[in-house]
C-alpha cells in the first residue's frame, strides 16, 4: 500500500478501533486458480488473532492450507473532497479533488477448523459482537434459536483464525492540508453526510496531530 509519511501515523489502537468499527474484511489470498477474495466479517480477539467463518460451499478452505498467508483489508469511512471544501481555492485555485479514507491491512496466516466448538465460538464473537453494538441490552444470542436449528447451521460453516503477522494502517484525514483547509474539509464532510469523518479530522487538529 502507497502510505506517505503524513497519513501513516495511526496508533495501535487506533488501527483496532478501524476493524473493530469495520469489521467486513476483504481476505485476498493466493491459490492454485489465482488471487480469490472473500467479504468476511472478523472478530478482533485481544491477542490480535482475527476470527470468522466460511461457509462450507466456499471453497476457500479447501484452496489454502493451513498456515498459507491472507491479507485482511478493512476500510472505515472513505469520503470524496470537493476542492470547494478549501478555503484556499478562493486565493489560488490551486486545489484539485481527492478521497480521504481509513484503511487497515492485516497480513497473516490462515488455519481453518471444523470442530464444534470452534465454530460456536466464532459465530458467538462475531454476533456478540454486531448484536451488543446494534441492539445493546437486547441483543440476540444464540441461545434465542432451537438448539437443532443452530446446530444444523453450525453444519454449514467451517470457522477460521487469521494469525497476524505483520499491520500495516493508512488514515487519510486531510493531514497534507493547512490548518485552515482540514477545517474546511471537516466542515464540508459533515455537510455531506460524513459527520464522523469530520468528528475525526477535528479531533486531529484539536489534538494538534
């Protein structure tokens, strides 16, 4: 990835906080029939290992051995910046459109397991997890579902761990403009609909970053 110096500076916790709030992963692996990618959703354990499943349709877990390198890409917010969002324009017109976005690749090795509780595990994150963010008290559990019925869709799924090797985290938040024009950009972010993006560059110029 093409990471500049001035948009590369994203804290640990930061790049958790991308996946944790994007957690639909695009895994790009190589196999004997090419690049193949998949959208999966991905738990961030503690440890930084990243969890799901596939469906046993899929043949992902049959194409890459256990141990074999993924790449994960996770992309928060993205936004289109108008060069009306400057200031600047109206003094030089020297501006021209771009995109800021957050982004995060996780490169790291793939294990597939098939036992029970392995995949009990990975859908009970992984719903815990949207449940609790979109439903909070009243989330769903697996619990809420016939026993038999969970267990035939435990059946159809094979779970899956991604061991992390190496993370690589971009956020582009208009930290190559002047003081002025990132607060144009905010401001002109959030009249867009993308008032959390704004929030985010705000927060970077309060913090002086």
């Amino acid at each position: 990835m093409y990471l500049p110096p001035h948009f590369a500076d994203v804290s640990p916790e930061a790049a958790a906080e991308t996946i944790r709030r994007a957690p639909l992963a695009c895994v790009v692996a190589q196999t004997a029939d090419g690049l193949v990618a998949n959208h999966l959703p991905l738990h961030l354990s503690s440890d930084g290992t990243l969890i799901g499943h596939v469906a046993l349709a899929n043949d992902l877990h049959r194409q890459l051995g256990d141990g074999q390198e993924v790449l994960a890409v996770f992309q928060r917010d993205d936004a289109y910046v108008s060069p009306r969002f400057y200031p600047s324009k109206a003094e030089t017109h020297r501006v021209v459109p771009t995109w800021n976005y957050e982004v995060v690749h996780v490169h790291g090795r793939i294990a597939f397991q098939h036992d029970d509780k392995a995949k009990r595990a990975a859908v009970g994150m992984l719903t815990r997890d949207a449940e609790t963010r979109l439903n909070g008290r009243d989330a769903w559990r697996m619990a809420d579902a016939p026993a038999d019925f969970i267990a035939e869709r435990l059946s159809q799924i094979v779970a899956l761990r991604i061991v992390p090797g190496r993370v690589i985290a971009k956020a582009k938040l208009s930290q190559n403009r002047d003081r002025r024009d990132a607060q144009g950009v905010a401001t002109g972010l959030r009249g867009s609909g993308h008032a959390q993006m704004a929030d985010r560059i705000e927060a970077r110029l309060t913090s002086g970053d």
